[in-house]
C-alpha cells in the first residue's frame, strides 16, 4: 500500500479528503535524468530540476554533481527566512567552478498548456511546471504572439532552488541556494532551476549564520540516473490538472483568500514503491 508522506512545508495544512480521492493517475513519477539527490549533514533533498525553465543551470548543476564539485560543500550563507547558500568551491562568497560563467535564465519562452495555472490576473498568471512554482504573462500575450508562447519565470517559494550570482547578471557559475522561506523580489532577477520535492524540513535546519559558526554541509551529490536503481528514491508527486490537484488548489485558495498566490499551494509526494 502506498502512504502519503509528510514531505512538504507547511503553507496548506491538507484536509483529509482533499487526496482521500486521488486515482493513480494523479500520481507521476520522477524523472531519474532530472533528479538531484543531495546528502546533507542534516538530511536528504531530492529536487526535481526543470531544463526547460533553465537548460544551462540544469546541466551545469548535473555536470557539477557528476564531477564531484558539490561533495563536502560548506552551506556558507543561511538566513532565517530566507535562504541556504552553497555550491562555492571555496565555502564563500565569489567562489567559482573552473568552468565558465553562465548566461541569465531569468525567463524562458512556453506555451500556456505547459503551465498547470492556479491564479488569474489581468497582468499574468501563476502555476506549476511540474512542481516548480512559477509566474508567467497574462494568457493574452500568448494569444497576440506568432508562436503562441509567453514568458515564464520560477516564483521564489519555499523550496526553490536558484542559481547564486555576483553582481553581473551573467555572472553564474557553480553556486546554489535553496528557500527556506517565500521572497517573491527574486523573482526574475536569479535563474530557478527547480524545486526541493523532499526536504524543506532539513533546509530549514541547517545551521544559520553569514558564515555559521558550525555549518552544515552537502556530504554528497548525486543525479538520481547515476545512483543503482536501488539507491534511487522513489518518489510520486501529485500531478497537477488532476482532480486531486483541483482540489487542493480550491483549499489553498479558501484559505488565502484575496492574499492567495501559488506560494500557498504545495504539491504533496508519497512513496512510490
């Protein structure tokens, strides 16, 4: 039998009917390609990457992992609230990778099917692409364009990881950070490449500190592709559109009323053994 695990932060307590329905077909699994599994000193995180918000950061990310980079990273900067920084080969700020920097994926170019949309406003939209939050421009820009796409961007809500930078917005490289917390400014201003499917619990324990006194550190990174099948977690997202999804997208909205954004929605996993 397949249990719903309590791995999610808490912006929607879930009533018990909202999945008490839910058919096998509001269940995905992850993509092993695109999953990066991350050991830390307090836990494990599992993140589901999205290339086609964010080609380059994905594969750097990959191709870091793959090279062993990450392994023993320091989480150099953790603020309350706010984030938890690594990724620099250095263990602070300004450390790189020896490979180049990388292009701004502030945006990337979508149709408005590929975006499971929860909120409408005149001047754009809010959803899932998978189960990274995001924003994007109003459907009607879509409309008007040749292509039919409209721009796309990761909305900063818990969990989501971007990729750090300097000042210069091509600046980039091997750095990571994961939200502890919502910080909407971000938006459009770092490239998000995914989002913490597991693991929002020990992201918000990690020792905090600019740097901590005792920081916590990634002990080893993987993608899951590369793991043996039996180390691979095996992890079911509740997959939006689905009337499950439906549902708990209707409780989120209940309860946030006129503030509700995408932020107070998150997508549940269970153990997909």
């Amino acid at each position: 039998m397949r249990h719903f695990h309590a791995w999610r932060w808490p912006a929607v307590v879930l009533a018990a009917g909202v999945l008490a329905g839910a058919a096998p077909a509001d269940w995905r699994s992850l993509d092993s390609e695109n999953t990066l599994v991350v050991e830390t000193s307090r836990g494990r995180i599992v993140v589901e990457m999205r290339p086609d918000l964010a080609p380059q950061a994905v594969a750097r990310v990959k191709r870091l992992a793959r090279e062993g980079t990450y392994d023993g990273l320091l989480f150099h900067r953790v603020i309350d609230g706010f984030v938890a920084q690594t990724g620099n080969p250095n263990n602070r700020d300004g450390g790189a990778s020896t490979h180049p920097d990388l292009a701004p994926e502030f945006t990337a170019r979508l149709r408005p099917e590929a975006i499971a949309q929860v909120r409408r406003a005149s001047d754009g939209v809010e959803g899932f692409l998978g189960a990274t939050p995001v924003a994007a421009e109003a459907d009607a820009v879509a409309a008007r364009r040749p292509d039919g796409t409209f721009r796309v961007w990761g909305a900063y809500c818990p969990g989501v990881v971007g990729m750090g930078r300097q000042a210069a917005e091509d600046s980039a490289n091997s750095e990571i950070f994961f939200m502890r917390d919502a910080a909407r400014r971000l938006d459009r201003a770092y490239t998000v490449w995914g989002v913490a499917v597991v693991g929002l619990d020990v992201i918000r324990s990690l020792a905090v500190g600019e740097p901590p006194s005792a920081p916590d550190r990634m002990i080893r990174v993987r993608v899951a592709a590369d793991l043996p099948e039996t180390e691979r977690p095996r992890i079911e997202v509740l997959s939006p559109g689905g009337g499950a999804f439906g549902g708990l997208v209707a409780q989120a909205r209940g309860k946030g009323g006129a503030d509700f954004t995408v932020c107070d929605v998150t997508l549940p996993v269970r153990d997909g053994r």
